[in-house]
C-alpha cells in the first residue's frame, strides 16, 4: 500500500513534464512551417487559456511532511535544467531554419513568436526561479537563459531591486491602477534597467571597487548579449540577426506581462516611521487554477514566493488572504492586451486602500 502510494505520488510529479509542451509545439512549427509555425501562439493563448476555464482551480496546500518529501526529491530540479538544451537546441534549429529557407514573410513572424513565445516561458520563467537559488551553479544557468532574450539584468534588479521595491512606487515591475500593459511594457522596460544599473554601481561601491571590474555583472550583460548577436550574425547572416533580435524581444516583453498582472494596483502602505510595511501575501495577485500553474511552474502561487522568497516553486502555498485573479495567468496575460476588459474586471478587484496610482 505504501509504495503505491509513493508511485502516485511520484507520477503527481511527473505533471510538469507539461510546461515542455510549449517548446514541443514550437519544435512542430518550426519542422513543419507552413502554418504550423502559428501553433505555438494558438496553443499558448487559445488552448490553454480554455483549458484553465475546463479544469478546477486547486487551492490545496501541501502538509509539512509531504513539503518535505518534495524538497528533498532531485526531480523538480532537473525538469528545470532541462529547460537549457531545450531552449538553446530551439533557438539554434530555428536560426538553421530560417537562415537556410526562403520563408514568406508569415511563416517568420510565425516562427519569430513562437521562439519567443519559449524564451519567456521556458527561459525567463525558469531562469526567475533559479535565480532565486543559493547554488551559485543554479544562478549561472538561470543567467544563461536570460541570455537569448537580452534580460539579463533581471537577475539583478529582480533579486536586489523588485525583491524589495514589489507593490511601491519605487518599484518598475509594479504596474499602477489603470495603466495599461501597452504603457507598462515601455515604463516597466526601461526603468528596471536603469534600476539594474544603479543596483550594480551600488554593489561595486559598497565593495569598493572601480566601474571596471571583473566584478561588474551589468558590464559582463552587456558584453556576453553583444556578443551573442555577433555571433549569431557571423553564422546565420543578416535574417539570423533579425530572427534572433525580435524573438528575444517578443521573450522579455511576455515576461513584462507577467509582471504587469502579477502586482497590478496594488500597493504597500507605509508606517509611522514613514517606511513601506513588509511584503506580504496581499501583496501580488494568487491564481490557482491549475493549467496555469504547471506551465508556469506555479509562478501563479506568487503570493507565496514574494512572501517567502526562498520557497522552491514545488512547495509554494496559497493563501487566503491574498488577492484572487478570476483567471490563470495565461488568460490574464490575453485579457491585459483587451485594456477595457482588463479594467472592467479587475479594477473592482483592486482592494481601495491599497490602489496605486
């Protein structure tokens, strides 16, 4: 009886194996072209967000044995690495591709959002959560997959700056009540690099180290993106370049999505001393539906990894008290680009005396 119940367990497991079928679908469009090449955006923002109205939301938490049980298996782990072949071997086959094809003009934006589609999910995403890592392997790989979509700054801004900013003015991740993701993807952008920047000069600073140093990790951003875009040039010529500039592009500007939904209106209130209150888990918005939370890797229990950062995403908790999107992350994500929509049924979501604006 009780290894049946392991095997159960383990095969409960085994659910993430489903955060690869994004990639498999982008492999398919990218073998096959001709109009499978729109079968990554189709199952991504049709299929899943209709599957997530299908299946239960699950607001279960694990017992503190059965947390336990999950740190300690090696598997949760290694579906993350494997998101590193996966990502590079697609970026490369889909440079092969297009650099050797005479593609219409459909197929390689199709192809374009579809890759890019992959390196917000299985790379930004997963480079996020291991970001988040004491492993200093763990952290490197989670750079490593920032690289193809020229983010690697988020490691970090997001750690150092968003961390401690989250649901502030202060902070560029936070989207305001009633701004729009159009303005979001721009603001957002723009002012976690500058804040990146300041991050990193306050680093060196406080070790007392010169802008040009070995330790400069903004500067080795930049040279290691640079580089990359050479390369990727010098191999597959000027359509390379293009495919792998706006594929990148179409990655970081899903990742600002997420973010744009993932703290919307809300704010932290500050104190008598006049500093912000301590994130806690009213502080991003919670989304339990299922789908969601498999190919995210249960990035939509955000609640809970704000509120206790070094959580791994397998054990991450939900909360009552926190704000309930009526939708997974991925239908949120379809519905931020419709903004009335958006506000119509999330504004009223908002609790009034935490609106930022």
């Amino acid at each position: 009886m009780r290894e049946s119940q392991q095997f159960f367990f383990l095969m409960k497991d085994f659910k993430y194996l489903a955060a690869f079928s994004i990639p498999l679908m982008a492999f398919l469009g990218v073998s096959l072209k001709g109009n499978w090449v729109w079968a990554t955006p189709f199952f991504a923002f049709v299929c899943i967000p209709l599957l997530e109205l299908i299946f239960p939301v699950d607001t279960k938490n694990l017992k503190p044995a059965e947390a336990s049980s999950k740190l300690k298996l090696k598997i949760f782990d290694w579906l993350l690495y494997l998101n590193i072949p996966i990502v590079f071997g697609l970026v490369i086959f889909a440079l092969v591709v297009v650099s050797s094809n005479n593609l219409e003009a459909s197929e390689f934006v199709g192809l374009i959002l579809s890759v890019g589609i992959v390196l917000g999910v299985n790379g930004i995403n997963v480079a996020h959560e291991l970001g988040h890592r004491q492993s200093t392997n763990e952290r490197f790989l989670g750079k490593a997959l920032l690289l193809p979509s020229y983010y690697m700054h988020f490691y970090i801004e997001h750690n150092f700056g968003h961390h401690l900013h989250a649901a502030t003015p202060e902070d560029p991740a936070t989207a305001r009540y009633n701004q729009s993701v159009y303005s979001f993807w721009f603001t957002s952008t723009f002012r976690q690099y500058v804040s990146a920047w300041k991050i990193q000069i306050k680093l060196l600073k406080k070790r007392k180290l010169p802008f040009l140093s070995i330790q400069n990790d903004m500067l080795w951003y930049v040279i290691f993106q640079i580089a990359y875009l050479i390369t990727v040039f010098s191999v597959f010529g000027r359509i390379g370049l293009l495919f792998a500039l706006f594929s990148g592009i179409i990655g970081f500007v899903l990742l600002e999505t997420v973010n744009y939904i993932e703290h919307y209106g809300l704010i932290r209130l500050k104190t008598k001393s006049g500093r912000y209150g301590r994130v806690k888990e009213i502080h991003s918005w919670n989304s339990n539906h299922v789908i969601g939370r498999i190919v995210l890797y249960e990035l939509t229990r955000h609640s809970d990894h704000h509120f206790k950062t070094s959580k791994k995403y397998q054990i991450l908790d939900c909360h009552d008290e926190s704000p309930q999107m009526p939708f997974g992350y991925p239908t949120s994500m379809v519905l931020a680009m419709i903004p009335p929509l958006w506000f119509g049924i999330m504004n009223k979501r908002v609790p009034e005396s935490m609106i930022l604006k």
